[in-house]
C-alpha cells in the first residue's frame, strides 16, 4: 500500500468542510470507497464527487496538505475538475457561484490550468479545469514517484440525466423515516432499490461490491468497487494490447468504480452515472464487463431521461486504436445506444418505444487527453 493508501486516520477530518458525511467505507487491494458522497482513494489518485451545495473546492488546499505532509506526494501529476452546468446557480456558496470564480480559485493554486466549456452555452453544457503534468508541488522534498507504468488507461465515462420520468423517479422517495434501532436503515433501503431497479447488475454482481444510501425524505447515492481484468473483458478489448508473449498487458486489469447520485424532485429531477472501467466499443458477452452501448442501454433503462448528456474522457495514448480512435468509437456507441435502437417501454410515447435525437457533438483533443460530448434528448 503506497502513498494516499497510507493515510486511514481520521478520514473524516480530510476536509475542512463537511463534503457528505463519510458513513462507511469499502476497499479492494488498491481503492477504497467512501460514502455517501463519493470519496474513491487508491495509491496515488483521489477522486472526490459531491452533489447540492457542498463546497468541494474549499477543501482543496486541506488535501494536498495531507497528501505532502501524510502520504509523501508533493508533486500533482494532473489534476480535472468538471462539472455540468447548474440548474440553479444562485443557490450554490462560496466559488461555485459562477465558473469564472471557480476557474479563478483554481488558478491561484495550479500554475498551469485550462479551462473549458463544451456545448451550448445557453442549453446544456459541461465545464472542464484541467492542467497539464506536474503543474503542482510543494517545497516539501519528494517521496513517491509515480511511474509511467503505474499509469493505467485513463477512462471515464459520465451519463448525465435531466426530467427523468415519473416511474423512474418514484422509488426514489423515501417517506417513511428510519429510527434508530430500527432494522430497516437507509443502507438497506437504498440496497432494496438497489436490486429491483437493476442497478446491482449494471455490472456483474460477482466482480462488484454495491454501497448504496437512501435519504430522507428523498434521493440516492451508491458506489460500487469493480475488480475488472482478462477473465471479465472481451479478449478483443479496444485498449488490451497484447504483451510480446502474447498475453494481456498486465496494466489493463485492476479496479475500477461506479457512482450514481438521484435527485428526483418533479422540476429539477437529475441522476448521474460515472465510471472508470475501460469499457469496449464491440458487443459483450453475458457475464461479462458489458460494453459501452449495453452500459448506457441499462442506465438509462433505470432513469428513463428527457435529457442526456455523455462524456468520455480517455488518456491519448490509449486512444488510437488502428481504423477509429476511441472517441470516435464511442460518439459512434453513443449514437447507436440512444437513436438507433429502442431503450424501454413508455406508455407516453409513440408505440410504447422511447427514442432520442441527438442536439450535439464535440470532440476535443487537450494535451493528453481525448474527450467525446454529446447530448441527446426524446424525440
């Protein structure tokens, strides 16, 4: 166990604001999961997730102090901070108020930051801050070095869902409240859920472990941790080359996650989906990873959307894959997934089938990196 991984105590002072109560926590050999908001640490990565008016850039300063006095790490390889535009801005605190605040937040402290916004300006869109390797340290002397072997496929898929539909959103009130001491609790409220509408199985139940929580009076959150390697990918796995023997490179296997936050009040009703799995563009077997479009398929069966946005973000060397980049690849599934075959059953809509249109597509190539955007929404 390296660097972060090294750090376990008091977990739940990393932060000098309260991003989400750290209820419980879940680790494999190299990730570890806390909830209800999404904390995923592994040796030299941390990802943090929030949902609402958590002040999640606050705290910052407070985990690369950690990460340099606590774990030894001085040095920020690369650091993404992105988001989907607010349907509330005003009611957000501190720096979130407006991108140009945050994007000038994070300036003050990474010397070599970008920022983004991709798609409609006055409909959906998404911003991005990134910065190019190694744009932070501190005077403390380096300790831990990350290797490039180290460096997995960077992969992360976001299915972003606005107006979702009334069945979808209704297992997602809560009205009964728990007691303390009661044997119903909101981890196994949430667990219940979590098993009718399918979310259990979104990917294997046997490469998966499932933390999920139910608020009160409504909503939901749930991480998952994924052991994922040769004997659950396709063998024609876009980004697996093999070695000179023949075999699987070895950094195409490990652990990856989910995460899935649920608001879903009549107005302003949204979920989100992220992972980090290296996902294949050709069709999956049962039992297996499934593959991109069978992903999005079963997401979006869950929630059925009005609205829809998709994001891909893939490190470039891991991209160009021979006839079509991964990007590519994935606008293509994307497509596919959402207009060229029906998601589920709709009383409201024509024939009982829903489809979608597609109202947008970028691709963007940054230093590094590849991202695929796109949105979609009913026909």
């Amino acid at each position: 166990m390296q660097g972060f991984k090294r750090y376990r105590r008091n977990r739940n002072g990393c932060l000098p604001i309260e991003v989400g109560r750290q209820l419980a926590y879940y680790y494999l050999s190299t990730l570890i999961s806390f909830s209800e908001s999404s904390f995923f640490v592994s040796p030299h990565r941390l990802i943090l997730k929030t949902c609402g008016t958590t002040l999640n850039l606050l705290g910052l300063p407070r985990i690369l102090e950690i990460a340099a006095q606590k774990a030894k790490l001085t040095t920020v390889y690369r650091f993404f901070y992105s988001r989907k535009s607010f349907m509330f801005p005003e009611r957000q605190l501190g720096p979130h108020r407006d991108w140009k605040q945050e994007v000038e937040y994070l300036d003050q402290i990474f010397a070599n930051g970008s920022a983004y916004t991709v798609g409609k300006v006055n409909g959906d869109h998404w911003l991005l801050y990134l910065t190019s390797a190694e744009g932070y340290s501190t005077a403390i002397p380096p300790h831990t070095q990350v290797e490039p072997e180290d460096r997995h496929v960077d992969y992360t898929i976001e299915i972003l869902m606005s107006d979702l539909s009334p069945k979808a959103r209704e297992p997602f009130f809560f009205l009964d409240p728990v007691d303390e001491g009661d044997s119903v609790t909101s981890s196994s409220q949430a667990g219940e859920i979590s098993e009718k509408l399918g979310i259990t199985n979104i990917f294997p139940p046997t490469l998966t472990h499932l933390d999920a929580y139910a608020f009160q009076p409504c909503g939901y959150s749930s991480n998952a941790l994924i052991k994922w390697g040769h004997d659950s990918l396709e063998y024609d796995f876009d980004c697996s080359p093999a070695t000179g023997n023949g075999q699987p490179d070895a950094r195409y296997s490990g652990e990856g996650y989910y995460t899935i936050h649920v608001t879903p009040e009549e107005g302003w009703s949204y979920a989100s989906f992220e992972c980090n799995v290296p996902l294949s563009s050709k069709i999956s077997h049962d039992g297996k990873i499934p593959d991109l479009m069978a992903l999005i398929k079963r997401v979006v069966n869950i929630f059925e959307p009005g609205r829809i946005t998709l994001t891909l973000f893939i490190s470039s060397e891991h991209n160009d894959t021979g006839d079509e980049t991964a990007i590519e690849a994935a606008q293509r599934a994307f497509k596919i997934a959402l207009t060229e075959s029906p998601i589920a059953l709709c009383q409201t809509q024509k024939n009982g089938v829903r489809m979608y249109k597609r109202t947008d597509k970028i691709n963007y190539e940054f230093g590094g990196y590849d991202l695929a955007f796109a949105s979609f929404e009913l026909n």
